[in-house]
C-alpha cells in the first residue's frame, strides 16, 4: 500500500465534495460495495500510477453527502504539479464526486487524527409540496414545524455533555463525551438548517439530535426535553433518526 512507499515522498491533501445519494456512505467496503472512499482511491491511483490509501476525516454514511470532507493520501510522485494532479483525479471521477483542492502538507498531517473538530449542516424542506429538484438533498416534511422552539432546545445541546442519549442504541464506545461548540436552526426560505459544530460526533448522533428537535419544532415535545435525554443517557427518549439525504458534512476543522 502507499504508505510502504519509499522516501522521498509527498503527502496529498484533499478538500472533496459528494452527492452521497448513489454511495454506500465514504468508506471502503467488501468488493462491489460502491463508496466515495473506493472511488477516489482507483482514480488517484491511475493518476500517480501506484496503489494509494485515502484517509479520509470522517465516515460519513450511505446517503450523506459532503461539501468539505477532507482526505490525504502519500506518493513518491515529486514531480507532477498539484493543479494538474487535481484536475487529473477529478477527469476520472463521477460527476458526483469533485476535488475542489489540492495541497501539499507535512508529513505528519493525517485527514483524521489531526482533526480537532466537525461542521454538518442537515436540511430540512418544510411544505405540502414535494420538493423534487431537492429530493436527493433535503428531508422533506409535511407538517409545520416551529423553528424558534427548535432554536431553543438546539442551544441546551451547546457545551460538554455525555451524548449516550443521542447515540444509536447499540453505541459501543466507552466515551461519548463530546463537546457541541455551535448549534444553530435557521430558517431559509422553505427551508429549516439545523447546524452543528464540536469536537467529535457519535454514529448517527447528528441525526438523531435533528430527529429529535423535529418532536420538539411540532410540538410533540417541549425544549427541555433536551435536558432529559442528556442526565438519562436513554436514548429512547430521544426522537428518531432523521434520514440520511438531508445531512452534509460541511468542513473539518484543524
């Protein structure tokens, strides 16, 4: 693999945006299991013309999308200008997938293990009307949903809290403490933007944080139902999870 490579070498990193919809989410999988991770690697290997290993920030999952993951990966190919090295890996790619920049970094810098932090942004269409030019982008909703109440529960989620609650049920790790710096719901035109920023996220914690503000937004729940899913650490008194095609991991933070 690429990291066997000899010195010199170059370590690639890359800013990567994807429409999620097709995919079976970003990581590599068993054979014939299509992923945004899978893809990036056989295009860049075709173009640095040895094997390489994409890291990539996070795992972000089937029907997800990204408009700043970001990635690296390692080649002893010194002579190949970024630019053009960019737009080759881009030329042999979907059209759902795109490398919006190339730069070339320390050794040590690693797309995952350097992060200190996350930003997802979850779109939610609030109307009768079936938004379909959006269909793959947003998680259309029927009903009304009130988004100030939905402010007000999202800002008790702001600080260093046990997300256990707000995990999936079967969550393993030991630690799910994690610190929300920002979360912000905004209204844009039909839509509802759920914003989300810390240090680091529970599988499926985003969407389970959006599934619940949406019991609160119509009316189901209070604000201060935020409060009991963080002391009870039960995450049957969170809402459900709300469906992947709404949710974009919007950048990384280092």
């Amino acid at each position: 693999m690429d990291d066997s490579i000899p010195q010199p070498r170059r370590n690639i990193r890359l800013i990567v945006a994807y429409d999620g919809w097709a995919y079976h989410g970003w990581q590599r999988q068993a054979d014939g299991i299509d992923t945004v991770q899978e893809r990036i690697e056989r295009a860049a290997s075709r173009v640095v013309r040895h094997p390489v290993t994409i890291h990539g920030a996070g795992r972000t999952d089937a029907g997800v999308h990204a408009e700043g993951q970001c990635a690296n990966f390692y080649t002893n190919r010194l002579e190949i200008p970024l630019e053009g090295m960019r737009k080759a890996i881009v030329s042999r790619l979907p059209a759902d997938i795109s490398i919006l920049s190339a730069q070339e970094v320390n050794e040590q810098f690693h797309a995952s293990r350097s992060a200190i932090g996350k930003t997802y942004r979850y779109r939610i269409y609030v109307s009768a009307s079936r938004p379909v030019a959006l269909a793959r982008q947003v998680y259309h909703y029927w009903r009304p949903l009130d988004a100030l109440r939905m402010a007000q529960a999202a800002r008790r989620l702001v600080g260093t809290h046990d997300f256990r609650g707000l995990a999936q049920s079967a969550e393993e790790r030991e630690n799910t403490v994690r610190t929300i710096w920002r979360c912000d719901v905004s209204e844009q035109g039909n839509e509802i933007h759920v914003t989300v920023q810390g240090n680091g996220f529970l599988y499926n914690m985003v969407r389970n944080i959006v599934g619940t503000l949406i019991e609160i937004g119509r009316g189901h729940w209070d604000a201060d139902r935020i409060d009991l899913i963080l002391s009870s650490l039960d995450r049957r008194n969170a809402g459900p999870t709300a469906p992947p095609q709404g949710l974009s991991l919007v950048c990384v933070h280092y």
